[in-house]
C-alpha cells in the first residue's frame, strides 16, 4: 500500500495523510460495493489492503457518491478525487495486474 499512497502524494500532490485516508476509503467502498469474490482477492494481493481498508471503514454504504464526500470531507477537492481515483486504479493494475483489477475498475 506504501507505493499506492506514494505514487498518489507524488502525482496527485497531496499530503499522506490524506492519500492514506483516500484509499482506505477507496478500498472500504470497493469492499462494500464490489463483488465479494473479486474484492478478497483483490485485498490479499495487495498487503496491507485489508487493515488499511479497516481503518477506514465506514457503517454507512452511501455508494460512489458517499465514497467522494468522504474524500471531499477528509480535505481532497473534487479534481483531486477524480486524479486519487485513476491512479489507484493504475497503481494496482501495474502492481497486480489487470485480471485482478479490471472487473473492479468500474466501481471507482
């Protein structure tokens, strides 16, 4: 998780406090929104996924939209979702690969 929330400070410009509250709220959503299988294999391919996903865990679903006003809420603008968003999804196709990654790419 450490190169994800690495490549989101140096690419998207933000600090790591908040990439590291982005994605855990990215892979809380998929979590909650993505098929159950896909997303635990997708969890135990990236180490650190799962307790980072737990930190950031939330009790509401709230969907994409509840995913972006959290992000918004912890100091992100819109753009910067937007940005977190698709490198998320390029770090881990490249780390993992795109048959983990491309069926849940949708979900964000």
């Amino acid at each position: 998780m450490d190169e994800v929330i690495g490549r989101l400070v140096v690419n998207v410009g933000i600090d790591r406090a908040a990439a590291e509250k982005a994605v855990g709220i990215t892979l809380d959503f998929l979590a909650k929104e993505g098929p159950p299988d896909k997303v635990r294999s997708f969890l135990a391919k990236l180490p650190g996924a799962g307790a980072r996903r737990r930190k950031a865990a939330s009790k509401d679903a709230g969907g994409v939209m509840g995913a972006r006003m959290r992000m918004m809420g912890g100091g992100l603008r819109m753009g910067e979702v937007q940005s977190v968003t698709q490198q998320f999804i390029a770090c881990t196709r490249e780390r993992i690969g795109e048959d983990e990654v491309g069926g849940l790419a949708q979900f964000v």
